[in-house]
C-alpha cells in the first residue's frame, strides 16, 4: 500500500463509521473528483461496508445500551439476574462488534487493493532503485510510488502503476510488452529506457524516450497510439484525450537520478533551480534579483553541501539553513 491509499482507506473508513468531521468529508469529495479510480474505490468500500454490516442491523440489538448496562451490574457489586448464558450471549455479541470494526480495514485492503498481490514501493525523501522480477531496473524519484504484481514473470503482460517521477530500464522480452499504467496513460514497450512522470505542468503526464521505442494511448482508447522516437518527449491530458509529441524538452530532466550539471555563463536563479530538482531540497532566492548573476561551473554526483560551498564562494553568496530547504542571500549583479 502507499501512504496515500491508507491515508484515503482510513478517510472512507471514517466516512462509513459516521466519524468523518466536515472538512475531512470536503476532502474525500476532492478525492473522488479527481478520477473514476478513486470513485470505483469508493463504490467498493460502500458494498463491503454494505455486506458486512447486514448481521449487525439483523441483531437489531443497542450494543452500547447493552455494554453500559453490563458494566453498571458487574460494578455495583450486586449478583446477576440474568443468567450466565444471557450475559455471555450479550458478551459474544459485542466482541464480534468490536471484532468487526478492527478487522474491516484489513479485509477491504485485501479485497479492494489486493495487498497479497502486488508489491508497493514508495520513495518518501531519497531515490530510490529497484530491479523488478523480470529483470527491469526503475529508479524512483523521491515522492514517487510504484505498484506491481508479484506474479509480474507469470502474466502474458507486465504491467506496473506508476505514481510520480521514475526512469526505466526495461528488459527485453518480446513476448511479454511491459505497460506502465500512469494516470490516464498507459506507455507500452519491448525493451527500451525512458522517463516518465505522471505530475507534469497543468496536471499532464509526460514521457521523454532515451532509447527505443514506446506506444503511448490513453487507457479507454489503445487502438488510438502515438509511437515515440528517440529524443522525444510526449505529453498526455486526461481530460481532451490527446498526446502531443515534441523534441524539445527540460535538459535536466534527469538531474535528480545523475545530478551531473554543467552550467555555462547561466543564471543564479535557474542554476538553483536545478540544483533544488536534483536533491529534492527547497531552495529559494532571499532576494529575486540576486538571480540575475551569472556563473559557469559543473558538478558531477557531488553532495548538497559541497555543491552549496560551490556557490557561495564563486559568487560570495551567504546560504543558510531554513526548515527543511534553504535561503541564498546575494546581492544582484550588473
């Protein structure tokens, strides 16, 4: 399971128990706008709920009514009246209540994700690089998941679900096409290398091929594909169903795997932009027009500190620590 899915497991849980508050109730409303998955999830969540609830409302019994009155007999110190077999009929009841609501999560985990069938890999704060059965090596970029099938060897496709950025190596094996499912889109390949990130501008997804070939098709229109050639990059919108190819994309695209940069009389601004993407570290300019200072220097798999060394003294910067990120102070350059 990744973070998310528990986190909206545990919301839904909370709406069908009656203890979702007012905004967390706004939110799962968000969430089931977003796309017809996390309806479908929803509408499977309320027919288990549905289903497993209907002993309950058969009992037609007030457990709390039933458990106060218990407790207030057994504490009174008075003898019972109502006979052993009453009082553990009324015991049983309420531990298979309790029982009940402890074991629903688990139980809709596994009906509706299929936890004992797929495998979830979820880079939190550092990338992450994963060699799949089959042999494919996917490096994650930091906030980004990935779910496949533990049987991925056995099924005639191989198909994974990807959540965020990642690079992908994929092994060759005609017989079996490796599809990666990423939001709307679905990119279909033999054997090749590409990017792919399902967060790109205005809620795109994009794909940029290395080497090789994909097939790229919106899940409810495979027959409508558009082939990639090596050097391009594609973008997907859900929402019009198009895909739109180009040769132009962001250099860097890659920096936060290989963080090799090479920088020539560039700007301060978008040199600590880049170096923000590649360690996945807020870094943000105390004074914007600082940023049009210019500076030619490379860095080749360096730690964040020495990268930082770099700049301040090329530029006699003053860079400090803030939070989780940090500050660049300078003065602007003619």
């Amino acid at each position: 399971m990744t973070e998310e899915s528990t986190y909206y497991e545990n919301l839904i849980n909370r709406y069908f128990s009656g203890e979702a508050g007012e905004n967390e109730i706004a939110e799962l409303s968000s969430w089931l706008r977003k796309s017809e998955e996390n309806c479908d999830v929803f509408t499977q969540f309320r027919k288990v709920w549905h289903a497993m609830s209907q002993d309950l409302i058969m009992e037609n019994i007030d457990i709390d009514e039933e458990w106060l009155a218990l407790q207030a007999k057994l504490s009174s110190g008075k003898k019972i009246e109502m006979g052993r077999r009453r009082t553990l009929r009324i015991v049983t009841r309420i531990a298979a209540a309790v029982l009940l609501i402890l074991t629903i999560g688990f139980l809709l985990r596994n009906i509706i994700f299929g936890a004992d069938k797929t495998i979830e890999i979820l880079a939190q704060n550092e990338v992450i690089e994963t060699i799949l059965p089959d042999g494919s090596t996917i490096t994650l970029n930091a906030g980004s998941s990935l779910e496949y099938p533990k049987d991925i060897n056995e099924n005639d496709q191989r198909t994974v679900r990807l959540t965020g950025e990642a690079h992908f190596e994929v092994a060759h094996n005609p017989e079996k096409p490796f599809i990666v499912s990423a939001g709307d889109m679905r990119v279909e390949v033999l054997g090749t290398s590409f990017y792919v990130n399902t967060n790109g501008p205005d809620g795109k997804a994009q794909v940029i091929l290395i080497n090789g070939s994909v097939a790229l098709y919106h899940k409810d229109t495979p027959d409508k594909r558009t082939i990639l050639k090596p050097g391009e990059q594609a973008e997907a919108t859900p929402d019009k169903k198009e895909i739109s190819v180009g040769n132009t994309f962001e250099e860097y695209f890659m920096v936060w795997k290989t963080r090799s940069m090479s920088f020539e009389n560039e700007r301060l601004d978008r040199v600590v932009n880049i170096v923000s993407k590649a360690y996945n570290i807020p870094i943000k300019l105390s004074n914007p027009a600082c940023g049009n200072c210019k500076l030619s220097v490379s860095f080749e798999d360096q730690t964040l500190e020495s990268v930082l060394t770099v700049l301040e003294s090329t530029l006699d910067l003053e860079i400090k620590k803030d939070g989780r990120g940090y500050i660049v102070n300078g003065e602007p350059c003619e």
